[in-house]
C-alpha cells in the first residue's frame, strides 16, 4: 500500500525553520497501530493523518509515541498541505477532532490562521519536585488541559532554561509550557514534552490556546505577538476571543512524496 506523505515546516516563513510535521492524506482510518508505527518512523514531534468527509475533514495527530488530543502545528501543516496540494478552493477548513471538536483555518494571502478552543487555567498547588524541573524556579504556575503553564521572571530565563528531563517526564501532563514577557513581542515560551515522546517541541501552537489567555489577562489586550524560543524559533500572532483562540503563522512545504505500507 501507498500513501502520499508530505513535510511542512509550520510558524515559519522559511524551510528549516519553525516546526516540521508530517502530513498523511487517507481515504479511510487505518489501524490506530499502524498510524502509530508511521509516526513513530517519521520520528517528528507530530504526523498529522485526515479523511475528507464531505468538505470537511476528519483529523487526528501522533507523536512518535502517543496519539494527542491537539496539534496546532501539525493542523497549521495540514491546511497548509489543502490550500496548496490537495485542491481545496475555500479561504476556510473545518477539521473535525474526535478529542478536541470543531476546528477551523482560514486563509488570508500567505498567512494561515487556527480556530481553536481557549484553554481554561488553575493555579497549581507547588509541589516539590517542580523545583527540580529546570534550573530556574518559576514564580508561578497554573494546570490547564493538559499541560502545566510556568511562569518566569523574564525572556532571557526562557532562552537559557535548562530541563531536566528525566524529572520532567514524571509529571502527569501532556508538556509543560514555560514563558515570560518578551522583549520585541508580548510574550516568549517553551515547550518540553519528554512523557509524549518529544523532549523540546520547536513551535506548539496548541501551547497559545493555554498562553493566549494568560497573557491576554495579564497585558490586558486581546491581539499578541509571540516567540517559540525553540533553537529553529517561530513566529506567531494570537487573539484572545473569550471562549476561542485565533493563531495565525505560515507554513512552507519541504517534502512531497509516498510512503509504503505493506
């Protein structure tokens, strides 16, 4: 068996930059298994597999090691891989997510913008062991979904944070979102997932549906300009909608091909 698999670099204008995920059309569902192994094999924080249903799309997302209840990169890859590859000729995309509901992306020249839901926050009980998450004591926290959101002092701690993994991983969350306020746009962050399979996640547009909100009340603005922090860095603007999110960034193709599945 053959399928088409492409390779987009989201939240960026340029390849080699931003956060490269992988693309799988598919006529039906295949085995959770083997989605799974294809991930695994393409060895990227996140492949995207769809089923077109009408005009709208089935959609779900794995990691090399567990299926996630969101992706907004590998979601921005994927609209991007719709508007230029696989024919759609709609400015909007409804993705649908047995685990996250109604998603949406519109297209706007070369920008593309996600419609997902807002992540909603609660301050967390410290625990011990936080402390030795990272070289750097944040100076509060908070548990949304499914990620941790730790907040620190300034954008230069967010830039040299140093995790320590193996502590990291035993923490029951997705990730964990680290940020502060940046210098040239409103915020910066981070994202370290080793209990998903994914040590540094380069741009994790999921992460702003937690950050959006939280910034949004602390800047007191609904329009934010951000930075992933990550060593390949992207670029994002958000808009905080109350009970949605708008993430907005570009995306550009690196590879186009086929894999073969016996």
């Amino acid at each position: 068996m053959k399928l088409k698999i492409y390779q987009v670099d989201a939240f960026t204008d340029k390849v080699f930059s931003g956060n490269p995920a992988a693309v799988c059309p598919l006529d039906a569902w295949l085995p959770d298994s083997l989605m799974q192994n294809i991930a695994l094999e393409n060895n990227l924080s996140e492949t995207a597999f769809y089923v077109k249903q009408g005009n709208e799309y089935l959609i779900r997302w794995f990691t090399p090691t567990v299926e996630v209840d969101l992706c907004g990169h590998a979601t921005l890859a994927t609209a991007h891989v719709l508007f230029n590859h696989e024919h759609h000729t709609d400015s909007e995309i409804i993705f649908h997510s047995h685990r996250s509901g109604v998603l949406k992306v519109f297209r706007h020249d070369h920008l593309l913008t996600l419609d997902f839901p807002s992540d909603t926050l609660d301050k967390i009980q410290w625990f011990g062991e936080m402390n030795a998450g990272f070289n750097v004591i944040p100076i509060e926290g908070y548990k949304g979904k499914t990620d941790y959101l730790l907040i620190f002092e300034n954008e230069d701690q967010i830039k040299n944070i140093q995790p320590n993994y193996s502590v990291i991983s035993r923490w029951k969350v997705r990730g964990v979102i680290v940020t502060a306020k940046g210098k040239s746009v409103d915020f910066v962050s981070r994202f370290f997932a080793p209990q998903s399979g994914v040590n540094e996640d380069p741009v994790t547009g999921s992460a702003h549906t937690t950050l959006t909100p939280y910034w949004a009340e602390k800047l007191g603005k609904t329009e934010l300009s951000a930075i992933q922090l990550s060593d390949r860095k992207g670029y994002l603007t958000c808009k905080y909608m109350g009970d949605r999110v708008h993430i907005s960034g570009q995306a550009r193709t690196y590879l186009v091909g086929e894999i073969m599945v016996e």
